[in-house]
C-alpha cells in the first residue's frame, strides 16, 4: 500500500476509534506511541500507530470488532510489567490500554470474592481486602504497579505459588470481550461450575491472544492470623536445595520458600542496605504463616532441618518490619541486579522442586561454559527459578552466548521435567521454543483454538506462536 | 446403508479394533453391548455397536485414529456413575472402557505428587497416599466405584470442595489421547507453568468431548493431623443458611459443610440407621481438619455460631468410627432416596453461599408449584445443591412436571449467580439449557474449540452440545 493509503486507512481508523471511545482516549502522537513501543523486556521495542482507552466493557467489545473487520492488530496493556515482550506491539497497529477501568466494583465479605475492572493494581487489590481481614494470595514481585489484568493474561505466579498457588487458582469468574465484537460471561462466585468447558482457565494465561478480560471475580480467603520469617544461611548451595526437599517431605508447606546465591545478595544488599549476609554462598528465606501456634511450630521445625542441613545459621526476624524488610529485599532482586550492567535478562525455567539443587548447578555450568554472568535467585518451593544474565546487549557476540546459554537452559529445565516458564510467559521471548515443551501435536491443539477465537488474527500478534507471520494492516515506522 | 452394507463395515471395524487391541478386548455380544448401554444416570439407554478396552495410552490413541477416520462415535467410560448420561452411547459407535489402565504408576513423595492411568478407582488413590501420610482431596460421593479418569472428565467435586477444591485444583499434569490419533502431554509436577494455553484444564471437565484421558498426575498435600465432626439440628431451615453464612463470615473454612432437609434425613436413617435425628427440619453436617489445636478451637467456635443461629441441638461425634459413619451416611444420601420411588432424579444447581437460603425455599416453592416431591441435600458450604426428585418415569404427566419444576430450579439458580451443574457436568440431560449460563457467544466459543480439535465430532457426540445432529455411523439397534 502506498504511504498515502495507508495515512488514509489509519485516519479512518482513528476515526472511528474515536466514536466509540472519545477523541481523548486516542492518541496517535509519537510521544504518546512512544511510551507503549515496549515493556519491560529489555531488547523489543516497536512502534504502534495507535494508542487507545475504552472506558468499559461496551467500549473495549466495539474496539475489538472494529478491529477484526479492519484486521488491525490489538496489544491489550496494564502496567507493561511482563518480562516476554508480551505487551510490545510488534507488528503495529493498536494499544488497547486498560487504565480507565481502574475500579473495584465489589467487595463480597459473604462469598469471599471481590470483583474488579482489569486497571486495578493488583497491591491495591491486596491492601482494600486486607483491611477487611481477608487475604489475596497471588503476588507477583511487580504487585505494585501490575495490573490484575495483566496478572490474569499472565497467569503471574509469586513468593506464595507453593503454599497459595498462583493467579490461575484465584479466579473465578471473569467477562471477556472477544475479537468478534462480543462480551462473554465465565464462572461465578462458585467454588464449582461444571457448565461447559473451562473457558475462565483458558483465558487465563492467555497472553492477550484470544480477548480482552474486562472484569474478573477474585476468590479470598481469610487473612492469615499471624506470620514468622526465617533466614537460612548456607556455604553449600546443594544443601540449600537438600533442606528445601527435606521440609516438604515432612509435610510442612511454607507460605515463601525463596533462594538467593551469593551474586544475588550482594547485588540486593548493595541497592537495599538492610544488612544481609553477603559471605555466604546460598540463603533460603522461608516465611510460614496461619494460626500463631502452628507458625511457631513449623518454624521452630524448619530451622532444625536447615541446621541439620549443614546451614552455616539461622536467623529469625526479629519483628513484622524486618520481615517486611526482607521480603521488600527479596522482591527488589532484578532491579538490585538491573543495575550492575545495562543489560538484564531475566528467565524462569522451573524443574520439579525435587530437581532444585541440580538446576541450580546446571545453571552455573552452563554459564561457565558460554563464558556468561549468570546470577540465580527464585521460589525454590515451588522449583520456580530466576537465572538472570547480567550483560549488555550492544555486546554482539556475548548476546550471541547468552542466548545459546539461556536455550541449554530451558533444554535442562524440560529435561528434568520442568517447563520453559513458571509464571513469566511465552510471549515473544520463548515462543521459539514451545514445541519443546508442547510438541507439535500441543502446538497444534492451541493454534486450533486460537483460529478458532480469533480466525483473524488481531489478538496479540506475533505473540505465542513463533511462525506468525500475520502482515501489519499500517507500518509501524 | 442397507443393513448388509452396515453389517460388513461393522465386521471390519471390529477386526481393525481386534489388529489394535486383541481380539479378546473387544465385545460385540448383546449382553456386552447392553452392559454399556446406559449409566448412572435414568431414563437413558442406547446400545452401541462395539465395546473396546484398550490396554494403554498408545492403543487409546490408535482407537481414536481409527474412529476419526470411519467417522464412529467414541465413548469413553470409567465406571459410569455420572449423573448426567454422559457415558451413555446415544449415537452408536463404540464404548471405550478404561479399565484395563488401572495402575498407580507412581507415587512421588518429594514432590507431592501421583501419577496414575485413568482406570485407578479414586478411593484406591485416596487410600493408597493416606498410607504415607499425604491427602488427595477431591472426594465425590462415589469415590468408592467411580474412577479418576471419569472425575478429571467431569471434574468431579465431592464434600470437600469448600476448603479444598475440586478436581480440577489437584491434576497436575495429563496424558491425552486426541482424536487424531496423536498423544500430548500437558503440564508437569510443576505448581507453576504458563508454556501456553492451559490445555490441562481445557480438558478437565470437557466430558469426553475432545479427547481420553490416558494418564494423569495428581498433585497431594500433607494429610491434616486432626478431624472434628459436628452436627447442627435445626426447626428452621433459614437458621441453617444462616449458620453457614456465618461461620465463613467468621473466617473459618470447614472442610465439610453440608446440608440435609427432613425428608433425605428420614431416608437415609431409614437406610443406614445409625441414629440420625428424624424430627428436625434440617441438619448440618459439620467436619473441620487441621492441626489438633485449630480443630478444637474452630468446632468450639462454629458450635456456639450455630447455636447462636437456633440451631436446636448441636452434637459433637464421639469418635473416628461415629464421625466416619456421618459421613458414610451422608455419602449413601442418593441411594437411600432412591430406594423410596421407581425414578430418582438428582440435580446439583450450585449458588453462591449466601444465596443458600433463598435457593432451599426457591425449591420448596417449586416443589409445591409443580405438585412433585424434592428433597434437598447437598454440599452448603459450596453452594452446590442437590434437589432430589422422587418419581416415577412411567407417569407421564408426572415426568412433565417434574421436567419444568427443574426447568425452573435452573433458572433460579442462574439468577441467583449461580450455575446449572456444581460437579455432575451437563452430559445429555442439561445440554438444551447450556446456553442460559453461557449465553450463544459463549457456546460459539465452545464450538470452536470442539471443532478445532474433534473435526469429525467422533468424541461423545450428542452430549453437552445440545443441537448436534451428528450421523450416527452405524444404527444402534
């Protein structure tokens, strides 16, 4: 198409965007489509030709079926949190932003269950249901500028996956605008509805690829009564991953089970300055809540079993604010790396919890191998790890190791029976890689009902599934 | 097709199932056939042409090829104690049992984990990880004969689900046979995963429709240390809504919570006599498990809520035996109702909690609309009802009635949030009524994805679609 047709349709398209959303909710300024060119994954940046808010469910439908019939591209967007360019509008087109529906419809004390628009930030989510004494499991380490909708099309997990579990388990109702223009109804506040297939858990973690949830009903529980930390120090990193193994197998379930290697805690230590141990090799953070006299109980417990795991010490928080201190400490581990080298890339290859001590080493020799700085923190209770790669991607030939690295990582993880991604996403990052985890008769079970859902290919593009090849309705640049 | 010509094609279907399974596994005899001519469910029956046990996941998979490409109708069956005749043969074809892939393939302590093939009886699963001191929870009232493979299909519930979950909460990880012959393998001993579209819970509850089950792991907690067991007398059955209402208000989540009105109370006393109280207007059935010290401390609490709440007596199980004979009793519910009349119908419309009450009288109220009886027991904690109606399929005009009393229980229950099924899934007998939860965008979603992955629609034709009119291969009779 000549540069004019394409000024031309995009005009329209503006237009008609307009009607349905307000001339103040389009924005097709540089600046404007500069800020949603990325997210934040390092590496992927692309320009849309649209930035748009609906106000609603009606508003984001009647985008959405606009779209399909114009095959314009649509990224939905939070925050832009995720870590595999998931929100990066690749191949043009439009950002559907959700930041106007930003509310919290209904806090439901009798049923458990609040109910939110898709803007919500997900902190905000956890503090208003807190006060009323009751507890929103789920939190990502970006809880505080996440957006719920961005956690559910994520599916994101957290420090409380082992215990709690993840986004996934605490959904239980959700509306969607589909690409046909359409606004559907799953779930209920029902801990059981067996009508028809599982559609709430196939939207969850979608990635954006099949619709736009618009509203979600969240499942609570009650609010843990009480909560004890422990610090776990250890010179040895496998008998870390040994004391993990050995606190389950006594039929303990900590809240939070997390590692952080020597590189890691110097990092954290170096941004946070709260007086981590920066001498030792390994630390587990282990956090354990519920009734008071059981937390004391399984805490007392757990630290026997790191000692007799060869822990070099154990230390107990001394009071709720150093908990929270370390946490805090725990959840700033990528920016506290993030600043040692321009370059981070973050991955969450996940093993069986059982295989946490040889994925740790595997981790370590392969970066050896590529001759790359790779420093390893995560949810060992949940087997859920972070290798992160501390680089600079102007650096041709070390991007070139680090990438041969990360795929013998994912290759380990898979091997162990484990997965290329606990709870960041395919995205654009590791959509090359699926088939090793799905094979191609997975692969081709989801590109079924990705035709099936959205046969033109609006949703997402480029996202998921590696070998789309969709042309963009306007260039991007 | 003249009947010789049917007859021909049906010889060489069995001889082909015969190459793939052994002769002595296929079952074309009229005692055979009738036995897999109807399940749990009354009033439907329909032969099928061939019956077919396949010895593991690759002669499933080999079965469903051949199927798929002689366009014949599949039915796969565990046990067939479903409650919604989805196991019944209703367009001919042929009966896949499960039942030769009856093995616990493996117990993984470390990571809280069993891995068994579909035709495990659940209660063996629960007996045989009860020994190491772990808990699969889900437990369906006909745990004692169901199968795994027949609860993942229809993600069956049980007592448990308030605190617990339902089936769809502990599988980890699936084998799947598709109908083009291919096997997948979806998920891992991983609590987190977001390598694509969640295709385990896709076909967790999707009643056979797109795929058999030939493997599953299942994921296990620590079995609780402790069990207390109540019940709560009442002349008043709001006052037990109330109750309910209440204790979950107080942040306390029973692990059982059930309710039973007079009339099941009386049959199930009649049936079991182990001296439940006959002249009360309800009970609830109360088990909390735990820790020993939050055990006594939440059953202490939940009886004074339910006195609080005119319950007329409240009486704490003297043992394990008395407590394990409750819930034995409670479990029997349907068999005793179904000892009064010729027909015994059990529906499940499932409500939020708080709309308990208000559903319970809604019942009543058509009960006596409609002139038939229903009794009500079922699962209050979860909202998940059960309104049994006692009757007699000969009576025609009877059978009309008591049709649109439940009609207008669905109704009820969808306009109260709720759902048309809490665990007994929709099969043939609540397929014309899906679209009500659903709505038609939502159904077309469905349709999608039933196409996408069974194109020759082989998978259990005629059931939770309600207009499918697909060709029956070979006449049934």
């Amino acid at each position: 198409m000549s540069s004019v047709k394409v000024k031309k349709k995009l005009n329209k398209l503006k237009e008609q965007l307009a009607d349905i959303v307000g001339t103040e909710n389009v924005d097709d300024t540089t600046s404007g489509r500069l800020v949603y060119s990325y997210d934040a994954t390092p590496n992927y940046q692309s320009l849309p030709d649209l930035v748009v808010a609906p106000g609603n469910a009606e508003e984001t439908a009647a985008v959405l079926k606009l779209c399909s019939e114009t095959e314009t591209p649509v990224y939905s967007r939070g925050s832009g949190s995720n870590l595999c360019a998931d929100t990066c509008p690749v191949k043009g087109g439009v950002v559907l932003l959700v930041k106007r529906m930003n509310k919290i419809l209904e806090l439901d004390k009798e049923n458990l269950a609040v109910t939110v628009q898709p803007g919500v930030i997900t902190k905000t989510i956890c503090d208003t249901v807190e006060k009323e004494g009751l507890f929103y499991p789920p939190d990502p380490s970006s809880m505080k500028i996440s957006t719920i909708g961005g956690n559910i099309s994520e599916n994101s997990g957290g420090l409380r996956g082992l215990k709690y579990g993840v986004t996934r388990d605490y959904v239980m109702a959700l509306q969607i605008a589909l690409p046909n223009g359409e606004l559907i109804r799953t779930g209920g506040k029902l801990t059981k509805d067996v009508a028809g297939y599982d559609l709430t858990r196939l939207f969850i973690g979608s990635e954006g690829t099949l619709g736009v949830i618009t509203e979600a009903t969240l499942k609570l529980i009650p609010k843990p009564e009480a909560q004890k930390t422990i610090l776990a120090l250890y010179q040895d990193i496998e008998a870390a991953g040994r004391s993990v193994s050995k606190i389950i197998a006594n039929k303990m379930i900590p809240a939070t089970l997390e590692f952080l290697d020597q590189d890691t805690l110097r990092a954290v230590e170096d941004f946070a300055h709260i007086g981590l141990p920066t001498d030792v090799k390994a630390i587990l953070l282990i956090v354990q809540d519920g009734p008071q006299e059981i937390v004391d109980r399984d805490i007392k417990k757990i630290a026997e079993i790191c000692r007799s795991e060869q822990a070099v010490d154990v230390q107990l928080a001394a009071s709720e604010e150093e908990a929270e201190k370390l946490a805090t400490a725990r959840r700033s581990a990528l920016s506290a790396l993030a600043r040692l080298k321009p370059t981070t890339i973050l991955e969450d290859a996940t093993v069986p919890r059982s295989e946490i001590a040889t994925m740790v080493r595997a981790i370590s020799e392969i970066a050896e191998k590529y001759n790359v700085r790779i420093s390893t923190f995560g949810h060992a209770g949940d087997g859920n790890l972070h290798p992160t790669c501390l680089t600079d991607s102007r650096n041709e030939d070390e991007m070139q190791r680090v990438e041969a690295a990360f795929s013998e990582i994912f290759e380990k993880a898979i091997e162990l029976g484990g997965t290329l991604t606990g709870e960041h996403g395919i995205g654009m990052t590791k959509a090359p890689y699926l088939e090793w985890k799905l094979g191609e008769a997975g692969l081709q079970v989801m590109r079924g009902i990705k035709q099936a859902i959205d046969p033109k290919n609006i949703m997402n593009p480029g996202k998921v599934f590696a070998d789309e090849s969709k042309e963009r309705m306007v260039a991007a640049k």
